[in-house]
C-alpha cells in the first residue's frame, strides 16, 4: 500500500514545515521489516491548509531623485555613499552652484534696470500727461475768450462803432441840409436886399465845409459797414476757430502723448515681466543645485548613461535633466511580491490573508492579505510550470526590513478549528479507503478512518481516530485486527 499523502501534499518552494513529535517505541514494541516502528500521536488543534511560495520585499513606493536642471549643465560637486540612511530634506546631491549664481545676479541687476526704466518712464508719463493736459486746458481757455471777444464785438464794440457812423452820417447831413436851407433863405433875402454879399459868401461856405464833413461822416458809415466791422468781425470768427483748432491739436497731442506713453508702459512691463521671469527661473535653477529626498529611507544610487558605458555617479560628472541619479524607497510601506504556479490560481482571491516569513529573520514573521494578483501567465526559464504574480499589502512594518529581502509566503487557504490531527505520514490507503495503525490495548488496530482537510504535513481526522492516541507511521508486520469506520466520533 502507498501513503495517501502523497497525493495531497501541496507544493511550495521553501515551505513552512510543521513536524510532528515522533515517539519511538523500546525494544520488543511494533516492528516492520525495518525494526521498531515510529509512532505518532493524534492532537486536537487548529489545522491550517497553506501554500507556501517564495518571494521578495519591496517598497510599496519609492521616490527617484533627478536634476531638474536644464540641459547637462549640472556638475556632481558632493554625493552621499551608496546606502545611506537619509532623513527627509536631507541633501543627497549638490551640483556647481558658480553659474547659476552668476545667471542669478545678472538676472536680479537686470530686474532692477527694468524696474527703474519703468519707474522713471512712468515719472515722465505722468510730467508730459500733466503738461499736455494744462494746454489743452490752456486753448480750452483762449477758446472761450474769443468766443466771447467775438459775441462782444458782434453785438457790442463792433455794432456800436457803426452806429455811433450812422449817427454822426446822419447829423452831418440833417446840418448840411439845414445850412442849405438857410443858404436858400438868405439867398432870396440877398436879392431883396436884407442880406449883404459877405453874408451869403459866408453861408455859402459854411455850406461847403459842412458838405465835405457829411460826405466824410457818409464815406466813413460805408467803411464802418462794407469794411471795418466785416474785417474785425472775420478776425474774431478766425480768432474763435483757430483757438478751436488750438483744442484739438491739443487734445490730440494729449490723446497721443496718452497712447504713446501706454504703449511705451507696457514694453516695459513686458520687460519687467520677463526681467521677473528670467531671475524666477535662475532663482528655481539655483535652488535645483540641491537635491534633497522628500522622505526618509536608504539612498540607492542608479547607473547613469556615460560615453564609455554606465556606471554609479560620481562627483565631477556633469548630468542631464531627468536623468535618474538615486531612489529612496518608502520603508514604511512595503510589499510582498510572489507568484503562485498556474494550477494553483484557483485557490488564491484578492484579500486572502498569508503570513510572511523573512529568511534574515526566522524570528520574524508578518501577516498581510492579497492585494493584486497578475492578469498573465510569465514562463519562467527551467520551469515546467507558467506562473502568476502575486503582491501582498504588510499588515504592518517592521525597521530591519529592507527591500530585496527574501521570504516565504504561506497563503491560508482554509482552516478547521478544533480538529483531531495526524501527520500525512500516518495515514495509508486500503483500496479505496483510508487507515490508520492505531496502538489500542497492547495491540495493533488497522482503523478506517474519514479525512477533513489537509496540507502539506496533518491531515484533519473526522472520524474513527480520537485525540491522544498514537498512530503507527509505517505499516506494522504480523496481524492486525480491523476496525471499520464507526458512524460517528461518540
């Protein structure tokens, strides 16, 4: 007869063994071919079903440290040793601060020339707004007072010198017509003898001088009305439209001194602005010339690319941007990743509890549950099985633990509580039942037994062995008595 074990031990490289206790009987005990056969003895506990896989630890994250400055102008200048332990902000890398420096304090002069053109062109903005503003309020001013010099001459000066010509035109005729009268009398007086001749000579020339005074009176109401007011009148209409046209040059040299002045406010705010961004990026490039890890963990140094191959960087290599330098794991999060074989997948879910054991430490042992399982079979080289991967979420952490380590994961696949246990060892088949060589008042019973579950080493059994007996794990020579499987454990 074959064991039945052998068809119910599950594989799993670097397995948690659970032994039994073996007892060996003196001389004149059970014998085999082989001598004295070695017992064992059924136990009433928790049996666990576990499958057990290699596996390795690492950092549920880590953060990669890189220059984020431009180009490959940052030259190494100091470098922590490979596995360090760093804390957060610790500096990691410094890289040549001397050109950053200069760029820095080139762009900082550079602001301030900026600022102070801006400063002084706002200063004369605000001067040439203001002068421009006060002529314009200046020819505004001349503007009224020819309007009103004109209204007043209209109405007023100009209106009045010709009337003051209508009226003097006027009384020069109405006397010239009464001396023409008295000339008519006095000629017809003359002739009757009542006026003598140097009478009428002298009325006569009164006459004439008074003709020549109304004729000068009339020729100056003519130039009063066809020339002088139409002259002075023009003159002040031209007056008022040239202080109008003064307004608008005004307004347009306002409006233009305005335009010119924002046009030239906003060059130099551009300036500024970019004066502005161009100490921004030389103050975040300065700044960049120091790498500091964002949390604590172990510095682990990259290979960088170099012209005669890769290699762990060094102080005085000058680096490009994005360049991968160093990693700093998250210790305080790490993870478990496994793989179970193809025809194992079956049994494993997403959150299936496992316990995790770490070859540094054998002391040490972890609890955590299933947090992603692989959607791809890999092959593996010299393997006849294809294989799922498998990470696991730590339950907790622990400050030996470091990433690479390796381990062994037992998945629990089930557990029976209380349960009458055996070593797989102790169990034969017998056709197509199952037994068990059961020491039972000094002498030996081939017992059919029920079998529960099982995994690598005890198998659970439910009926026809009771707790605290022992088990013959080799098939006894001489006669047996058989029992058979009892209907019940009472």
């Amino acid at each position: 007869m074959r064991p039945a074990s052998r068809a119910i031990t599950l594989l799993g490289v670097g397995s948690f063994a659970l032994t039994a206790a073996l007892v060996t009987r003196g001389g004149g005990g059970v014998t085999s071919h082989g001598g004295a056969v070695p017992v064992a003895r059924a136990e009433r506990r928790r049996l666990e079903v576990t499958l057990v896989e290699p596996g390795s630890l690492f950092a549920a994250r880590s953060v990669t440290l890189a220059s984020e400055i431009r180009s490959n102008r940052a030259k190494i200048v100091s470098l922590l040793p490979d596995g360090t332990w760093v804390k957060k902000d610790d500096v990691v890398v410094r890289f040549d601060p001397t050109p950053f420096e200069e760029e820095h304090a080139k762009a900082l002069a550079d602001l301030r020339d900026a600022q102070a053109e801006a400063a002084r062109l706002e200063q004369e903005r605000k001067l040439q707004i203001a002068k421009a503003e006060e002529t314009l309020e200046s020819e505004r001013h001349r503007v009224r007072i020819a309007e009103l010099n004109l209204e007043a001459y209209e109405r007023g000066s100009g209106a009045l010198t010709v009337r003051e010509a209508e009226v003097r035109s006027a009384a020069s005729a109405s006397e010239l017509e009464r001396a023409r009268r008295d000339l008519s009398d006095m000629q017809v007086m003359f002739e009757r003898g009542f006026v003598s001749e140097g009478e009428l000579a002298r009325q006569r020339l009164k006459v004439d001088g008074l003709g020549r005074e109304s004729g000068l009176d009339a020729d100056r109401l003519k130039a009063a009305r066809e020339v002088t007011f139409p002259r002075d009148l023009e003159r002040a209409k031209t007056q008022v439209e040239e202080a109008k046209d003064a307004v608008a040059r005004a307004e347009s040299v306002l409006y233009y001194t305005h335009e010119f002045y924002r046009a030239a406010a906003e060059t130099a705010a551009r300036k500024v602005e970019a004066a502005t961004e161009t100490l921004r990026v030389a103050e975040e490039q300065l700044t960049k010339t120091a790498l500091a890890t964002p949390i604590d963990g172990f510095l682990v140094l990259q290979d960088i690319p170099l012209e005669s191959g890769k290699r762990r960087p060094q102080v005085g290599d000058s680096v490009w941007s994005g360049v991968p330098l160093a990693t700093v794991p998250d210790l305080s999060q790490m993870i478990v990743v496994t793989r179970v074989r193809e025809v194992d997948l079956h049994r494993v879910r997403d959150g299936l509890p496992a316990t995790v054991a770490l070859e540094a430490y054998p002391d040490l042992v972890l609890t955590g549950r299933i947090g992603v399982i692989g959607s791809l079979a890999e092959e593996v080289p010299d393997s006849p099985w294809k294989f799922f991967g498998v990470t696991l979420q730590l339950d907790r952490g622990d400050a030996r633990l470091r990433p690479g380590m390796s381990v062994r994961v037992a998945f629990l696949l089930d557990a029976v509580d209380d349960a009458v246990v055996v070593p797989v060892d102790a169990v034969f088949g017998a056709g197509d039942a199952s037994v068990c060589y059961v020491q039972r008042g000094g002498e030996t019973v081939e017992q059919a037994v029920a079998l529960g579950k099982r995994n690598e080493t005890h198998v659970e059994i439910r009926r026809g062995i009771a707790a605290g007996e022992e088990l013959l794990l080799a098939v006894p020579d001489g006669h047996v008595r058989r029992e058979h499987l009892p209907e019940s454990d009472a």
